[in-house]
C-alpha cells in the first residue's frame, strides 16, 4: 500500500483507513502524484482519497457477500445514474462471474433512474427522479438497488411490492444531517467530504476521474454554475 500523501511508508499509521470499518475523519489521503490521473484536473484535487485498485477490489467482495446472502435467484438491478454506473457496472460484472462460474443459473436484469439532489456542492434539498422505466416491471422481482442516495427512491419501489429489496452503495458519508438510513452493502464509509471520480461528478466534470479524490476550492470555483 502507498503512504499516504507521500510521506515515508508506515504500517497502519494513525488515521489510517482501517481493514474493517469506515475511513476515519482524520485520514490524510494519498498525494496525487503517487497515482496517474487526467492531466486537465491537475491543480483542482486536494489528494485520492481511494485508490481505483482498492474500490474494485472492494466491489469484488461485495458481490460475493449479496450473492451469498440472496442466493441464486431471479434479479433485477436497478441503478442510480449518473454517478452510480460506474459502481453499477462493475458490480454486475463481478456478480455474472459468479454466476458463470456457478452450477446455478441466475437471471439478472439492469435498468436505470436518475436522481438529482446536489447544486455545484450543496444539496438542494429536494430529490428530483429523472427518466427511468415503468417501475411496475418491478413487481415480484428480488431488487438490488446501486446508488448514493436511496430513500425517496424506496418508497416509490416498494408500492410495486417487489419480493426483496437490498441497497447496495460504494460510499456511505458521515454528516450531521444524517437521517440514519444505512445501505445492506456498503463499500466504504468516508467523512463528510465533497468527493468526485469513479463516476461520482461535481457539475458534470471528474466522471473521467478513476480515484476517488477529495476536490479542493480552487476546482469548486473553477466548474462552478
């Protein structure tokens, strides 16, 4: 494992993200120049908070445990554009090798909704749902469900009254408004930091973003509507 923001190596310095749990609020991150990223962002991230290889590892394992838990059954995923399709897709990956290399068959099927709630970096207070199919396909179907934020989305779900519900999302944050929903399939829980990469976008930029990086003001300001 690379030390963190460039400093000399140590096992499991303080603050370190720990093998089991949540990444802790005092983690310094890795320095950017420890990993190849697009060049147009330089100046505009603070540091990486995870490692591209450390969130696909990640993604691999919690298939194993929804495949575990759920067992070999008829699915329907349901992912959460757009800062959820890069989690969505690599999550239905892994999940079809396991099928492949399964004496069971599982039937999986992927559709997509949109959810926006943030302006520039602040939550706007109100979910709106863009696009998506007709739910009701949903109706007798086990959902795994891929996203960032799953609440309002849920209730309109259940009212079709699909046999299983499971959430799975790549990144829980810590914050004070917290209404205490908690995923089944967490991948990492993470301070109350703006971050972007991976998919996960700040006005549309950083989807091209392989880490997950904490962006800093000067790219705030820079992408800002």
């Amino acid at each position: 494992m690379p030390s963190p923001r460039g400093g000399p190596s140590r096992a499991r310095p303080p603050g370190s993200p720990p093998w089991r749990g949540g990444i802790k609020d005092d983690w310094p991150g890795y320095d950017l120049n420890l990993f190849t990223y697009p060049q147009h962002y330089s100046g505009d991230l603070e540091y990486v908070l995870i490692p591209h290889g450390i969130i696909v590892d990640r993604i691999e394992r919690l298939a194993k445990d929804i495949m575990k838990d759920i067992g070999y059954c008829d699915l329907m995923v349901l992912c959460v554009l757009k800062g959820g399709y890069k989690f969505c897709a690599d999550l239905v990956e892994h999940l079809k090798n396991i099928s492949r290399n399964s004496d069971q068959f599982v039937s999986m099927k992927v559709d997509f909704i949109r959810l926006k709630s943030y302006r520039n970096d602040q939550s706007m207070g109100e979910m709106q749902i863009i696009g998506g199919e007709d739910l009701s396909t949903l109706a007798g179907k086990d959902v795994v469900g891929t996203g960032r934020t799953m609440r309002a989305l849920l209730s309109s779900i259940r009212t079709y009254r699909p046999n299983m519900i499971k959430v799975a999302s790549l990144l829980v944050k810590r914050t004070p408004r917290s209404d205490s929903f908690r995923p089944n399939y967490v991948g990492f829980e993470i301070p109350n930091l703006f971050v972007v990469g991976y998919a996960l976008d700040y006005n549309e930029y950083f989807r091209d973003l392989n880490h997950i990086c904490v962006i800093n003001e000067h790219g705030k300001e820079k992408y800002r509507v």
